[in-house]
C-alpha cells in the first residue's frame, strides 16, 4: 500500500504526486468534492490527467484554480443553456431574433436534402466558458508550465486512436476531451477531428504513472454495469455497451492505483447537473474515506502557493488588431459589424463575448474559435478570429398559431441565405389558416455599413366591429339597425429600407414604404345607391423611420432587459383623396423595462404613445387599442379588458404592468393591468394628462412550449363591466 511506500520516503526525496481524474458527464462534478477535500489537506499535486469532464474540472485546477473556486463556478451555470448552446436573445440581430420568435421547427438542406446536425450542440458556450475561466494562462500552449503540469485525452474520430493534449490552446483540447458523441459535435485541432477520450481511455492512469509519478490518486465516476430492469432505452443500452470495455479496463487500472477514490454516484447519469450539489458531496464523502491515506503526502509549501498565473476576473481589454481567418462567403465587414470590435479601443470582456455571441447567433458557421494574443510591446491584444463557413444555406421553417383575431395558421417558410450576395439572406413566409397571409422579406447585411433590405407583406383578418364605433370613427353610413358588422381589413404592405447599428445597441431604420389598405364588410352589402360598401380601399405612399432597441431576454415573459421601439411614418401621397391630399404624419413609441425581484418573480412595465400630425380625411390609419397579442399590424394596440379593435382614436397614451410569476419551469402565472386615454387631439386637448378613461385587468397562464407560448387569459374591464377571455397557441406571426 502507499502508506508504507510513503513512510520510506526520505525529506530528501519527495514522493511525486499525480492526480487522475475519469470521464463521466455530470458525474464527474465529484471531483470538484474531491479536489475540494485534497485542498483542505494542503497537498501537493505535481501533474494532473483527465478524460472528457475529467479533462474539464482537471484542466481548470491545473490552471489555478482551488476546489472551492471550481464549486462556486459551477454552481452558477445553467447547464441546459450550455448543452443546448443557448445564446442570449440579445446576441441576436432583429432578424435573427424574429426567426427565433416565429418558427418553432427550422430544417437545414444540403443538395436539397434534410441535413442533420453531427451533434446535438456545437460546444461554442462551452469553449466561451472556459476560454473566459482560462484567459489567464491564455499565453500559455505548453501545458507542462500550467501552474500544475496536465494533460488529457482526446480520440481521434477517423481512426479510434488515442490522442495526448498536452500542449496548444488549453480551451480547446480541454472541449476535445469532452467531446462526448452525438451531445456535442467533434472538435478540429491541426487537422486531427476529435471527440471524446473516453472512448478509448477513460482513466489515463498508465500516462500519468509515464511522467515520473511516485504516487498516484484517482477519482472514477464512470458508471458500473447496469441490470435489465434499467436497461429501459436506447440511449441506457448505448451506454452499457460503452461501458463494456471501459469497465473491465478499471479492473487493472484500479489496481494500478496507489489512492483509489470512487464516489457513489450509481444514482446519476451523465446529464444529471440538476444533482450538482448531492454530486459534489458525494464526491467530498468517498474522498474523506481516504484521509488517513491523503494525510501523508507531501504538502504544498509557500512557494507552490506564489504564483503569477492564479485565476483573476478580466474587466477590460485593449484591443489592436482583429484578425480574421477562415471567411471566404462572407466579408470581413459583416464579421466585423456582428463582433462591433474596429480595433484599438478598450472593451469590457463582457462586450467582447457579446459580440462573438452575435456571431454565433447567426448560424453561417459551423465552428468559431477566438483567442486573445499579447502584443510584443505589451500594449495591449490582438483577437485572432478562426472560423469555418457552413455550406448550409437553405432552410425550410415551420410553425402553427392559433389566436381571436386571426384564428388558426400554419406557417410555411422558406430561407436562402447567399442568394445573390456573399452577405444575403431571402425569407418568405406563406401562412395558411382561416386568413391567408404572406411576409417576403429580403436583407444585405454589411455589419457597421448600412444594409439595405426590401420587405412585402399581405395581411388580412375579419372581425365583428361595434356598428356605432365605425360611423363616429370610420365612414358615415346607414347601418340599418345593426349592433356589430363584420368588417375585412386586408393590407398589402411593400418597403424599401436602408438599416444601421445607431450608438452599437440601436438598430436605425429609414425608407420608402407603399401601402394598399381596404375595408369592407359583407354584413350589409349596398348603400343607397345600391354599391358595394367599402369603408376603405386607398393606396398611401409614405416615409418612414424607426429606431429599436430590444434587450429583452425572452420575448412573451421577460425577466430582465430593456425595450424601446419608435416609428414615424410621413405621408406623402393618397389614392382617395388625390390632389385634395395633404401631408400628415403619424408617430408612435413604446418602452418597456422588465427586472426581476426574485428567481421566480418579474415584473414587466411599459408605456406607450401615438398621435398624428396634420390632417386627414382617412381615420383607417388610426390607433386601434383592444385584444391581446404581438406583432400586430399598422397601428393596432393590445390592450386587455376589451376586445380587438374596440378604442379608436388618432392618439393615444397607455401604461401597463405585468407581474409574471414562474411557479415551475416554463409555466407562468400572470396578472396585468393597462390604463389608457385614447380619442382624437388628446395631447392638444391635454387628455393624455389626465387620470385614465380605459382600465383592463387580467389574469392568466402561459406554458413554454418548443411550438411556442400555450396562454389563457381572463380579462375585466370596470368600465364595461364585462369579461373577455383570450386564448393563443404558438408563436405570433
């Protein structure tokens, strides 16, 4: 045993200490227990090998870090948005963010073929993690100099061979070891494709014994062999076949061994992170069963704890150069535009991993990697950006909704990106349903230039108007006694635009936009005059601008994050009206500012705001407020209490609150109120001032769902004295 080993070392010649660290998933966050008892004893670790999450926790510890750090690290990451490569919403561009709004199943095509991922995640926010842990050795490639010698164990995929990482980029061979097939996509490093180490050695036990270790401690997580009865799928069958081999391997390996630390983790699967913290004390328990043994060895001195590479938070970087390599389809100012990095400025770390996230977030490629280098002089950074282009630019997306207004829909999209240029992209929505509607919107992204874009909608719903709202805000007619008509509106909507990035956050949008708008109904179908009633059927041309800010993390139950959208349309011509036309101009902003007070609790608090300038004949372009809903059209405002299309007016002020309590994951309980004033010349009249005429309440719940948000909701108005329920399915579109 190595008691006894031990005890017949001499001071003169200290035993050299290697710690072994198994792959396991989840499991292996046992050896952050572990480390964390081996720190408590002061000992001395003089190299370090791991596998897979082994490699992980191995390479961080190796780099500076204590057992304690690597809790605390860990205990604050979300290991679902990690796996599932989950960016921030706002890494994304408005289009970008639009499409992750909209579809609910997106399919790429190669060659016209549905083309499957090799994995279920890139590993990009893996590699951000720990390139962002590790900036701190990030001048380091040979990995014997880490302030603990290391190195881990990748297969090469092509030829099932074992590959030693023990020198290059740290983060990188790091997310090599852990490369677990099918979770996460294999990693490229000097032309060798690399997946997990596992595979052919799990506990590296002989190579680290190889580098002149007198004594060995090791942790295994990997699993034993299951029965039958667990045997109840697939995915468990896999694993137990994997485990064949690595299993018997430990029989010897364990042996070989001098400190054999094997945590109870038969409980846990690989993706068991939501058991992190039982994991850990797992880890802690099975590794203080072997104290006596710990105790003695060798302890560290004050000079194995003086080190200049200890783990520092980075604030703020200076950055010269940003070198990009790999583009070939796309230019250099689109990169750029998405990182918002010109160079030779200062930027915090956090807007330098934003803006790689906006790189992601665009899905043109299948691999980035980045690295910060030191400039000779010491002045500051340079970025070296490596990516790889995906040959992927063909996707058919798809979705279901259903609501009041519009009803049932289907939506069929088809997106080609490169079409005519290296930096376009083409979408065109066909929705399908109870209300035929189309979206064609095409877009040359040139990242800090302006991007030009073209957008054509058709749009149409029906809904049963109040007969007296129409006559005092719409159009004089005999109604003949009826309550409610049913009205069509349809709009055909065509833009020309150019877009830029205002202040870096800002999206600034400015062009030229041509509308055709009708209204009809069926329910009385003549005048006097025994023609067919339209109330509407006019053709604007106009201009028009917006500026929009979203930082909102979730679009439909934000937590956190700031919004602000504005539009001014100018117009300048009018079918109906024809040389009798005068210009006017219509303008709305909305704000909103959503925080958290608890990890369960958000609230949500906006106001809003239009009026018109100038005057006009045509009311069809005025603010309508009632219903519930996103993405509405023209200038229809939600506002629960009432239904669709029920206050009118050519201005009005709103405010609204929701509280939005999360009672378990991805089911919400809300309740909102929203107040408002709404009539024509309000901020002339000084009616927008005043206490509101319009108040709704209501009451609801809301699922998450991969189709999108399921909500039902209970409104009330007190001026009505009536209810109104809203219901919707899948995203708005």
């Amino acid at each position: 045993m190595f008691t006894v080993q031990a005890q017949n070392k001499t001071e003169a010649h200290k035993p050299k200490v290697g710690l072994v660290l198994s792959g396991g998933g989840a499991k292996g966050l046992a050896h952050i227990g572990a480390l964390k008892v081996i720190d408590s004893l002061g000992i001395k670790i003089d190299y370090i090998a791991g596998t897979s999450m082994g490699a992980i926790i191995g390479g961080l510890y190796a780099s500076g870090y204590s057992g304690k750090q690597l809790d605390s690290i860990f205990q604050v990451q979300d290991f679902d948005i990690i796996i599932n490569d989950n960016l921030p919403r706002v890494s994304k561009t408005s289009y970008e963010r639009d499409s992750d709004d909209k579809y609910a199943v997106k399919l790429p095509f190669d060659n016209y073929k549905i083309k499957l991922p090799s994995a279920l995640s890139k590993g990009y926010n893996v590699y951000s993690l720990l390139l962002e842990s590790l900036i701190h050795v990030n001048q380091i490639n040979d990995f014997d100099k880490l302030p603990i010698p290391f190195f881990c164990i990748a297969t090469d995929a092509e030829t099932g061979s074992q590959i030693v990482l023990d020198q290059g980029d740290l983060a990188r061979a790091i997310l090599a070891s852990g490369a677990l097939p099918s979770v996460f996509q294999p990693v490229m490093i000097e032309d060798q494709l690399l997946i997990d180490g596992g595979v052919v050695n799990n506990y590296p036990v002989d190579e680290l014994r190889a580098k002149g270790m007198d004594v060995i401690i090791g942790v295994d997580v990997q699993d034993g062999l299951r029965n039958r009865e667990a045997l109840a799928s697939a995915p468990e069958l896999l694993i137990q076949i994997n485990n064949f081999r690595t299993i018997q391997d430990m029989k010897l390996k364990a042996q070989q061994t001098d400190i054999y630390i094997k945590p109870n983790i038969e409980d846990f699967n690989v993706v068991s992170f939501s058991d992190g913290d039982q994991i850990i004390k797992n880890g802690v328990a099975a590794t203080k069963t072997q104290v006596e043994a710990l105790s003695t060895l060798p302890r560290k001195t004050k000079n194995d704890t003086l080190s200049n590479l200890r783990p520092r938070r980075i604030d703020s970087l200076k950055i010269n150069h940003v070198h990009l390599k790999g583009i070939d389809k796309y230019t250099r100012a689109y990169v750029l535009g998405k990182l918002k990095v010109k160079g030779y400025e200062t930027l915090s770390y956090e807007k330098i991993r934003a803006g790689m996230d906006r790189l992601e977030a665009t899905n043109n490629f299948d691999n980035i990697k980045y690295e910060f280098i030191k400039t000779e002089d010491n002045s500051g950074y340079d970025i070296n950006v490596y990516v790889k282009e995906t040959n992927q630019n063909l996707f058919l997306k798809l979705g279901i909704h259903y609501d009041d207004l519009y009803k049932s829909a289907a939506l069929v999209n088809v997106t080609k990106k490169r079409l005519f240029f290296k930096n376009d992209v083409a979408s065109f929505d066909f929705i399908l349903g109870d209300n035929v509607r189309y979206n064609f919107e095409y877009l040359i992204d040139r990242g800090f230039y302006w991007s030009i874009g073209l957008k054509s909608r058709y749009n149409q719903f029906d809904k049963n108007i109040n007969t007296q709202l129409l006559i005092d805000n719409l159009v004089r007619f005999d109604a003949g006694g009826v309550n409610k008509i049913d009205v069509k509106l349809k709009d055909f909507t065509n833009q020309f635009y150019v877009q830029t990035l205002f202040m870096r956050d800002f999206a600034l949008t400015m062009g030229l936009e041509h509308k055709n708008l009708e209204l009809n109904t069926e329910t009385i179908s003549e005048d006097d005059s025994g023609n067919r009633i339209k109330f509407e059927n006019t053709n604007y041309l106009s201009l028009f601008g917006n500026m929009k800010l979203d930082t909102y993390n979730n679009k439909y139950f934000p937590k956190r994050g700031v919004y602000l959208n504005g539009d001014l349309n100018i117009y300048l011509l009018s079918s109906s009206e024809g040389k009798d036309f005068n210009n006017f101009s219509i303008a709305k902003a909305n704000m909103g500012y959503a925080f958290s007070v608890h990890d369960k609790l958000a609230f949500n608090l906006q106001t809003s705001g239009g009026f018109k300038i100038g005057n006009s004949t045509t009311a069809a372009l005025d603010f309508a407020l009632g219903g519930y809903g996103s993405d509405l059209i023209n200038n229809f405002i939600p506002f629960v209490g009432y239904d669709f299309v029920s206050l009118i007016g050519n201005s009005f002020v709103k405010a609204s609150a929701v509280a939005d309590y999360e009672i378990f994951k991805k089911h919400h309980i809300t309740l909102e109120g929203n107040w408002s004033n709404v009539e024509d010349d309000i901020f002339e009249t000084g009616e927008w001032f005043t206490l509101p005429d319009y108040r709704g309440y209501a009451l609801g719940y809301g699922l998450e769902t991969f189709l999108g948000p399921i909500q039902v909701k209970y409104s009330y108005s007190p001026e009505q004295k009536e209810s109104t329920w809203f219901f919707n399915l899948g995203f708005w579109f």
